[in-house]
C-alpha cells in the first residue's frame, strides 16, 4: 500500500484524532493516532504486517520481538506469518523494558522488532536496551507509523523502516500554542506522561 492509500485507511479507521493532546513524551500535539482504531480490525492489522512480514522472509528470525501493548500485538502477526517466535519487551519495575515469562535469546540469533507508533524512540530504545545482555543480530525495526517524518529512525545504529512516516507537529508545555490559548488538553495512550 502506498502512503496515501494508507493515510486514507487511517482516517476511515478513526487512527487519527485532531485536538490538543499531551503524549507519552510529555510534548503536546495537535493531533494524536490511536494504534488500536487500527488493531481492532485483525484483518487490518494481518494486511499490514504482511508488509513488513514480507522484507523478512529471505532470513530465518530466531524472534520477533514487541514492546507491550500495542507493539506486542504487532510483533505477534509479523511473527505468526513469518512462523517464528514472539517475545514480549514489558514495563520493568525499575524502569524502561524487560523479558520476563522466562523469554530467551540466545546469542547472534537473528530478531526483529515491531512497534506501532513512534514518536521519540522511547519504547524502542527500551526494547532494544531489554534485549542488549542477550547480544542478538537485530535484522531491523519496523513500525506502522513514524510521526517523526524519518528523523526518529535515523537515530536507531540498525534499519528502521516505517509503513507510513509523516511529520507531526509537537511542542515543549511551555511553547504550545494550544496551553496559550487556553485549549484543555488530554492524556490519551497507555503510557503516564513523562
């Protein structure tokens, strides 16, 4: 699917809300995209990870791995189709990522990570801190919609590709023009506001 088509889906799928939102970061934004509009609908979310599915069928994954919530459910599609494993990075109590549930990886085994939505990077950095002690070969990062316009992905030392990249206004609390104007503001997602 081509960006536009994809950015058509979105809309018709109710992905993207227009308003004033504070976002996991703690920036604002007039705009927030709501992953699960999109993972309600399974074969939707199959059509979609048989786009990143299919970059990855060439090499055998040891793992595809996801950060709870939304990229789990992600990593967990991608992974059925390329019949392989799914991991799970989840809060740990001291803070950023871990596998727990007693997950594994062995050494230079070959792993993809699937998120839904970036933004900072934050979850992903996460993801990839949670699995560095298990020295896995990381074949690349894949998530649905990159709101960073490409900025974010460059950051990452491996491939990191997006479905839908686009570039979404944010702002720090004390630069948003909708706090001056008086706009109220919501905290959707699953993460507190840093």
């Amino acid at each position: 699917m081509d960006s536009t088509v994809l950015l058509t889906l979105f809309q018709q799928l109710g992905v993207v809300s227009n308003g004033h939102f504070v976002l996991s970061s703690g920036r604002h934004s007039d705009e927030y995209w709501e992953k699960f509009r999109l993972l309600e609908w399974p074969r939707v979310t199959e059509q979609l990870c048989q786009q990143i599915a299919v970059r990855y069928r060439v090499g055998a994954l040891s793992a595809v791995i996801g950060p709870t919530t939304g990229g789990a459910l992600l990593a967990q599609e991608v992974a059925r189709q390329l019949d392989t494993r799914c991991l799970l990075a989840e809060p740990s109590s001291g803070g950023g990522r871990e596998l727990r549930r007693g997950f594994k990886l062995n050494a230079s085994a070959p792993v993809l990570i699937v998120d839904d939505v970036l933004t900072t990077g934050l979850s992903l950095r996460e993801t990839l801190s949670a699995i560095e002690p298990y020295q896995p070969d990381i074949a690349g990062i894949e998530v649905l919609i990159d709101r960073s316009g490409g900025t974010v992905p460059r950051q990452f030392s491996v491939p990191c590709h997006a479905l839908l990249s686009i570039t979404a206004q944010t702002y720090s609390p004390d630069d948003c023009p909708m706090c001056a104007a008086g706009v109220p503001s919501v905290k959707p997602g699953t993460r507190a506001a840093i």
